[in-house]
C-alpha cells in the first residue's frame, strides 16, 4: 500500500502532526509512506524514518502565474498512490490528490476553500487542538484497516538521534528549565514582556538551573540578557543540536512558537504563555504541560497589530512561576 501525508505551512504547524505521522509509520511497517511538505521544512523528516519527501517549492506556490504548475508536478508525484491523508484541509492540499485521481482521499474535517468536495473521505468537523486534530484523522484511518490507539498521543522526537549539543547544562542537582523570551518576526505579537522574563529568572534562579534560548532573531537580546541576568544562553546551535539541549531540560517556558511545539514532540513538559493564542486550536496534547493565559474579553484574538497586548501584560511572572513550580497532572 502507497499513503502520502499531507501537511504544508509553518514549522508548528508540521511538528504538531509528526506524532500522527509516527503512528501511522509504526502500525503500517510495510506500506511505503511519503509525506508533501513545503521546501524551508523537509529537514524535519530527517528524524522521521520511513517517510518519504515529496517537496514543494513554496516560491512557486506563492506566485499565481507558476502555482499551477507546481501543483500539477506535485500531483506527477502522486500519482499511484492508494490514499492520501490530508492535514492542512486547504486547495493547495487538497487539489494535487484530486488530479492524481487518488481514489482514497481521507481530510480531518478542518477545511477551507472548498477542500472538502475534493476529498472522498473527509471526516465531521470537531472543535479540537491542531494536535488533537492530526490524530483524529490517523486514527479514524487506523480503525477503517482494523487498527486502534492511532489517535494516542506520543512525543515523536523523543528517542530520536538529534546529535551532541556539547556542554550546555551543569550537574549541581537542580531541575533545568529553559526559558524562551523570543517569538518570530511575524509572531511578535505573542512575545511576553521582557520584564516579565527577568522578574520570571530572578523568582526562579535559586531553585532552577535555567538557560536562555535566543534565536537569530534575538542577537540584540544575546549581546546583554546573559550578563545582566547571570544566566546562560544556549549557543547558537543548528536545530537538532537545540533540541538535545531541550531534550535534556525538565521545562521549557514558551508563548505559542515552533519551539514550544518542538519540545511537546521532544517529551519535554512545557508551560505555555499565550496571550491571544486560541487555547482551543493551539493548545496541547494531554499531559503535554500547561497553558497559561489571561483570559480576558478579547482574547482570543489575531490582531496582529494590536498595541495593547494587555492579555500578556497582565500575566503576571508569579503566576508562570508557580506553574513551573507545581506537578504536571
């Protein structure tokens, strides 16, 4: 049996169905599984063995004039193929299978632009987490072929091979947490305040060995946070080694970004500090860690321009303490 997997977009948004995936390639060793993944992410199937990459050149995608184009190859690729599993629910996604003539096209239910007319079997819609979401679909696909617990969550990176991060953690007994104070570019609006952060550090520096992760796009923020806080930063480390540092932590203190998911996959509890982040879509698997969120009238929301930004203001560093500090149920 050929199954392509389908999963497009953000770095998030790919590591937060690598559980699905790993269950599927686990309860189906013979099949030959493939997996459609856009161009700036097909290094993450890297450390998921037995999935095949059929890559998408995003650029292409972007441009109207070679979009067609670039689906029409894509759908080349898949042609064969006995189902299609979709896990984005978008044209983009859904169309490749479709001129395949796939003739088992499975969708999770969460569709725009019409994908679901182009799926053969597309599952009810059900409010539920995008991780929740993911396994929904392998799941229902594991029962239809006599195969249950596909929708049971396990970190999918959590034995995986990620390489020697070197020495960034020292032996003095404490637990380790590492504290991530940065967001993307166009995830700005979910950074916490900085002086959160370092309240945060000093409430928690006596009883944690903690660490700073600060990403390309905090090179300001590593030229003076380690030394005014006494605390280290990661180096700068490629990601696989990043995430052997984040494997061998006991926490990790987030808001909602790729390194927060990264963890959830890697098995490391994790204390989420949303602001307008919809806890329902982007929340977490069960026992995965806790989410901390302000809750006020409007939030959720995806206003990314807003000024405002009083449902992080008004999260208070004592409260992600204690967080950090009380057992995970």
């Amino acid at each position: 049996m050929r199954i392509a997997l389908l999963r497009l977009s953000a770095l998030g948004d790919v590591l937060r169905v690598l559980p699905a995936w790993a269950n599927l390639r686990a309860a189906f060793p013979e099949a030959h599984l493939q997996a459609v993944i856009e161009d700036r992410h097909a290094f993450l199937l890297e450390k998921a063995p037995g999935l095949e990459p059929i890559v998408v050149r995003r650029s292409a995608l972007g441009r109207p004039w070679a979009a067609p184009a670039e689906l029409a190859r894509i759908a080349g690729a898949l042609r064969g193929a006995d189902v299609t599993l979709d896990f984005h629910g978008i044209l983009k996604s859904a169309l490749p299978p479709w001129l395949a003539k796939v003739p088992e096209r499975w969708g999770d239910g969460h569709t725009r632009e019409g994908a679901h007319r182009l799926q053969t079997r597309p599952m009810a819609f059900q409010p539920c987490t995008r991780y929740d979401q993911a396994l929904a679909l392998a799941g229902a696909f594991g029962r239809d072929r006599g195969i249950a617990g596909l929708d049971r969550f396990r970190p999918a990176l959590r034995d995986a091979d990620l390489g020697d991060p070197g020495p960034v953690w020292q032996e003095d007994g404490r637990p380790r947490a590492v504290l991530v104070p940065g967001a993307s570019r166009r995830g700005a609006i979910k950074r916490w305040p900085l002086r959160h952060w370092l309240t945060l550090a000093a409430l928690l520096r006596e009883r944690y060995q903690l660490r700073w992760s600060l990403g390309p796009e905090e090179a300001d923020l590593r030229a003076w946070l380690p030394g005014a806080t006494g605390i280290p930063a990661l180096p700068a480390l490629d990601l696989w080694r990043l995430a052997a540092a984040l494997r061998q932590a006991d926490q990790v203190v987030a808001p909602d970004t790729g390194l927060l998911h990264l963890a959830v996959v890697l098995g490391v509890p994790v204390v989420g500090v949303y602001g307008g982040s919809d806890p329902l879509v982007a929340g977490l698997p069960a026992g995965a860690g806790r989410i901390l969120r302000t809750g006020i009238e409007c939030s959720p929301c995806r206003e990314r321009q807003c000024q405002r930004r009083q449902c992080l203001e008004d999260l208070a560093p004592e409260t992600v303490a204690a967080a950090l500090l009380a057992p995970i149920g």
